[in-house]
C-alpha cells in the first residue's frame, strides 16, 4: 500500500433486505477504481458489535476503533429513515472516539425524495463534533431503487460516477494534507493542561 490512501467505507443500514448493499458496492467499486486508494469495507451488521454501550472496550469494538484509526478518510453510505440517519450508523460512531480525530468524512446518500440529504447534513455537526472534517461534495439518490437495476447497476451511471470522481478528489486532497499535518504536528498537541 505505501503511500496509498486507506479509505474506510462505513455502510449506515443493517436492515434486513437493506438496499444500502448496492449503494455500497457501487461506491466501493469507484474507490477501488480511484488510483491510489485502498478500500476497507465497514459493515455494521458484520460486527459483532454489543446491543449497548459498555465501559469496557469488548473485541469487536476494538477491532473496530482499530480499523477506523488505520483509515485516512472515510466514506459514508448512508439511507435517509425518518428525515435521519439510521441508529446502527450512530452506534458505530460513539463506539469511536479520537480515531476519528484530523481526518476527512465524505457522504453518498440515498433514500426518497431528498436523496438522503437531510441524514447527511445531520452526519455533518456529529463529526464536527469528533473532530473530524466533512467534505462538501456529496453523492446522492432521490428515489434510489429507481436508479439501479437488479444487479445494483446504475441505470444512468455518468451523473452520479462524474459526482463521485469529484467527492473523491476532494477526499484525497483533504486525506493528504490532514495525514501530513497529523505527521508534523499530533491534533491533540495542543490540548488544555
């Protein structure tokens, strides 16, 4: 891998029949497509993840503050429940902390009418909160199951594979300049005694 890039791809939908499978696929294949990146596929309903917050880290939460903090930068695939994004996506959130820390979060969304527009700006203040920085180039698909075929084709691909190669060079230049500052100077450096 040497200087490539680790993109970690988070899916936001555990639910059964989930259609975020072929939104995450068709993203993890523009990634891989990407010169210069390496992918790690984060998928919440293949953790063993525990029904609740613990005071001790258990192995599947370490496993996972472990592969978000090998990550440069991450990407979200998250759908649109409810005017928000869903629980599952939260809980893998607050399961990390300071991993997130100095490192660039893109979005590609999907869901009905708003394309999952609405979960994503929500995503935005919890990662400022983390410290983490947000990309303001998005993916995004109204009315999603229109725009796939069964195979988890895009019908019409050139819009939404134009708006991906421009999410991804945004991701990259803030992946590469958050990972050299990271270098130079630690985040937490500067922290309050």
């Amino acid at each position: 891998m040497g200087n490539d890039i680790n993109v970690a791809l988070i899916y936001g939908s555990t639910r059964e029949g989930r259609f975020c499978d072929k939104v995450a696929r068709w993203a993890g294949g523009r990634i891989l497509n990407y010169q210069g990146l390496s992918l790690d596929m984060i998928d919440p309903a293949e953790l063993a993840l525990p029904p609740y917050h613990q005071r001790e880290r258990p192995p599947a939460v370490e496993a996972l503050c472990r592969r978000v903090g090998q990550a440069d930068a991450f990407v979200i695939v998250t759908p649109e429940y409810n005017h928000g994004y869903p629980a599952p996506l939260k809980f893998v959130i607050d399961s990390v902390n300071s991993e997130w820390r100095a490192k660039p979060v893109a979005f590609v969304s999907y869901g009905g009418i708003s394309g999952g527009l609405r979960a994503v700006e929500q995503l935005r203040l919890v990662f400022a909160e983390l410290h983490a920085v947000t990309v303001r180039d998005t993916v995004s698909f109204a009315s999603a199951w229109e725009q796939f075929d069964e195979n988890g084709e895009l019908l019409a691909p050139a819009r939404a594979q134009k708006s991906m190669d421009i999410m991804l060079d945004r991701l990259v230049w803030w992946a590469q300049a958050l990972r050299g500052a990271r270098q130079t100077t630690p985040y937490d450096s500067r922290q309050a005694a």
